[in-house]
C-alpha cells in the first residue's frame, strides 16, 4: 500500500520496540524514514536490513536530551531525503520506580530531560522544516499516564502529563501552517522498557500476568498496535485531526 507515499519522517527512539515497529510500518507504507537512537547497534542494525529491502531508511545517533544532536540529525534527515513531513517523539524512559519522596533531582530531571525537554527539541527543530514544505504532522507518544496515574513512577507520570497538553499546545500554534499536532496514548505495550519495568518486581511473570489483566481486552498491546496508530496520524487520513489524544489501551482508560 502507499499511504504515506512522498512523505518523509523522523522517528526518535526508532531502534526498538514501539519505535522501530513504527518505521517498518511507515516504510512499508511508502514513507522515506530517518531512525534517531543512541542505540547506534541496533538502531545502525535496523537500518542495514530495512535497506536491503529496498526501503529509503537512514540511521542518526541522537540523545534528545541534547539540542545540538537534535538539530544536527533532523537536518540531515531533511537534507538527506529533501524534506520533513512528520515527526513521531517516541523516545523515552521510565525512570527509577520510587515514591516521591525518595527521588533525588538527578532521577528526576533524567527523566524529564529525555520524555520533555527531548520533545521540545526534536518539535522545535523540526517545525521550520514543516512550514518550508508547507504542512506536517507531529506525533507525540504519551501514555495511558497521561491521562491517568497510577501509585508509581512518578517522573514518568508528570512527564506524560506534560507531553499530552505540549500536544494541544502545538496543535493550535501551528494550525495556520497546516501542522498538525497529536498524541498517542498507549497502554502496557510488550516492549523492552516494560519488560524491564517489571523486571524490578520480585515475580516478573506475575507481574506480567497481573499488568495484562488490568486491560479489560485482557492482554498487553503489541508495538504494531500502536504504529498503525502512528501511520493513521502520518497519513492524508488523519487531515481534520489535530490536538487530539488516540487511545490504544485495550480498554484501560474506559474504567
């Protein structure tokens, strides 16, 4: 199929997980991609194979954290591939699973760093890009903890709240330069930063089994489940959708 044909993209923590199932899903979809990682293996990996297959995919390193990384491979991804029409803000971490009370500022600005401020960047330098090419689409995944909480990690709740109203921010900014701007709101995803969340557990398999049991379908997504969301949103498709929140949470916001 080719819904996203001529368009370009960039996807932040493009080498696993959520994100890379986003990039094979677009690419698939006709879409020239840029993956930014740190991951530089598996991100560099990811792109070889996508390559040999015959699709327009590059691998940029990129700590989001750092502004003068963000900017440095957004521009090559334009320069590379003539252009930028849609950013998807994927990357993130979870943090330390501590009360409040015993965070120091390091853990939580580490977080914030990665999950805000990288959003903030990789929107800030993305934009000029969009208004040359005269539309765009910026995806910012947030989370189900966006929405609602839950009695642990703090740092990671806050930072998705954050993203969510960043999202609606940017949606009415940049309305007349016909950017849209939406959020992804995922539920328990089987990735590796879930797997490792519940690694910290003293029963990882009950852990597992009690997280999927909190989604009324009665499972954990899949990285596909969202990245369909994701090429949605790329897409023509999505061309009166702005400043709203796609839940993909098997039920777990219905409650």
């Amino acid at each position: 199929m080719a819904r996203l044909k001529g368009k370009v993209a960039v996807v932040t923590g493009g080498a696993l997980g959520i994100g890379k199932a986003a990039v094979e899903r677009m690419l698939e979809e006709g879409a020239a991609v840029g993956i930014l990682d740190v991951l530089d293996k598996d991100g560099e990996a990811v792109a070889k194979a996508l390559t040999d297959k015959g699709y327009q995919v590059g691998y940029w390193h990129c700590d989001v954290s750092d502004e003068s990384q963000v900017k440095a491979a957004i521009d090559g991804v334009a320069e590379r591939f003539g252009k930028l029409d849609v950013l998807v803000n994927n990357a993130g971490i979870a943090g330390p699973n501590k009360p409040t009370h015993e965070l120091t500022e390091e853990e939580w600005d580490k977080v914030q760093a990665v999950n805000v401020k990288g959003v903030f960047f990789c929107t800030k330098h993305a934009i000029p890009h969009m208004k040359k090419a005269g539309s765009g689409s910026l995806i910012n995944l947030s989370s189900i903890y966006g929405l609602v909480s839950a009695p642990d990690i703090p740092p990671y709740h806050a930072s998705k709240g954050a993203v969510r109203l960043m999202t609606k921010t940017d949606a009415l900014l940049y309305a007349p330069d016909r950017i849209r701007a939406n959020s992804i709101h995922p539920g328990f995803i089987w990735t590796p930063l879930v797997e490792h969340h519940l690694q910290s557990s003293d029963d990882p398999e009950a852990a597992r089994q009690a997280t999927a049991s909190l989604h009324p379908l009665g499972h954990m997504g899949e990285p596909d489940d969202i990245a369909w969301g994701v090429v949605y949103l790329a897409s023509e498709e999505s061309k009166f959708v702005t400043g709203s929140e796609l839940v993909i949470d098997g039920g777990y916001t219905a409650r």
